[in-house]
C-alpha cells in the first residue's frame, strides 16, 4: 500500500484551521470541500488520459481528455459526502457510485447497508472518500467490496490518517491482493481507546453536518 502525505502548506494551512475546535460546521465544510479539492489534485496525478486534437483560433493543438471508462468516484456515507463535491470541483464528468457502510459495535466488523455502484468495476480507475482513516475497518471492508466488483486500481482520500488505520488496512489487504495508494493531508500521531484519531479533528461527520 501507498501513502501519501501531501506536503503543502495551504494544505498544513486549511487542515490547523479543520482542527480547531472553534471552527463552526460552514467553515468546517467549506475548508474540507477546498481541502479535498488539492488532495483530489495529487490523487489524480495517474488519472487515465488518452489523446485528442482540437482546434485553436490559429491551429491544431495536441492534447488530452479523460479516457473510458471514466473514473469512479465513492463517498462513503455519511461524512464521505462532505468530500464529493471538493472531488467533483476536478472531475466533474466522473460516475458517482455511494456505499454506506456501518460498523457492528459488538463485532467492530464494518458491513454494507447501501450500495449505489456499477455492476463491474474492472478497467475503472476508482476513488474512494473517506475523511478519517482511522483504524482502517471500514475503509478496508469498502476496498473489498469495490475489488468483488472487479477493481483493480482503487485510490482512497482521506483529510486525516492514523498509523495504526494504515497497518490495519496493509494487513487486511494482502488478502485482497490489489495495490491500494491512499493519499492524506496528515499522518497523526496515533488512536484513542475510542478510536478516535489524536490529535485528529473530533467526529467529521458531526462536525461536517453540525451535530452537536
Ligand atoms: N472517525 C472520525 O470522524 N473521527 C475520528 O477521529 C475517527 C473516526
């Protein structure tokens, strides 16, 4: 597996404030949604082009566009919404696929409650939002999901990761058997016994959908 921490100070930037428990839930969304924007810039960087010829006002011009099929982009419900349309902004003609996921609090298994996907994902590039990579369960159970359907070349973006998400989701995907990149505003220094990142940014859905 991948990681990729993207070093920017706009992101650094954009990210402290994400934190800050000041932040109230519309600047908390509108960072995220300009966040996700440049993570979604490096994320794509090995997005599939193939080339075309246009027309300028005095000659032909080589270049490219987005081959087919075009890429898959899967939020992952709830807080995954608040990244899409920060990953749209970039993609904007890219198919949305949705998988709700929940995690059995006894088990601590994620499963599928909803799915909103192609039938076969084989040939797609697929990019996966999920803000916090925490102890990678429920990321992992997504990649699986996408892979059932035929993925093979599968990003994940995420505002926030943890080590011990990142281990867990290496282990988990040797089953798999697919290379996955993830790609981070920031790896942070480890989990709570919640579960919860530290020094992370609280719960994103709640703080995305001002729950209090
Ligand atoms: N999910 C969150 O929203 N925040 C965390 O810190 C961990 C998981």
């Amino acid at each position: 597996m991948d990681v990729h921490v993207v070093d920017h100070p706009l992101v650094s930037h954009k990210l402290t404030t994400l934190r800050d428990t000041e932040t109230d839930s519309p600047t908390f969304r509108r960072l995220a949604d300009e966040l996700v924007t440049l993570l979604a810039y490096e994320a794509t960087r090995g997005v599939r082009v193939r080339d075309v010829t246009v027309q300028t006002p005095v000659s032909p011009a080589h270049g490219v566009t987005l081959a087919h099929p075009k890429p898959l982009v899967v939020p992952i419900l709830r807080a995954g919404l608040g990244m899409l349309d920060g990953m749209m902004r970039l993609l904007p003609t890219v198919e949305v696929g949705f998988l709700g996921m929940v995690r059995d609090e006894e088990t601590l298994r994620a499963s599928t409650y909803a799915e909103r996907l192609p039938g076969d994902l084989s040939g797609r590039q697929c990019y996966i939002l999920d803000p916090m990579l925490a102890t990678g369960g429920t990321l992992a159970a997504a990649i699986s999901f996408l892979v059932d359907r035929g993925a093979d070349d599968i990003t994940a973006i995420c505002l926030l990761a943890a080590p011990e998400g990142c281990a867990n989701l290496e282990t988990g995907l040797a089953e798999v058997g697919v290379p996955v990149r993830v790609v981070t505003a920031a790896m942070d220094e480890r989990l709570d016994e919640n579960g919860y990142i530290v020094p992370g940014l609280g719960d994103a859905g709640d703080r995305l959908y001002g729950v209090a």
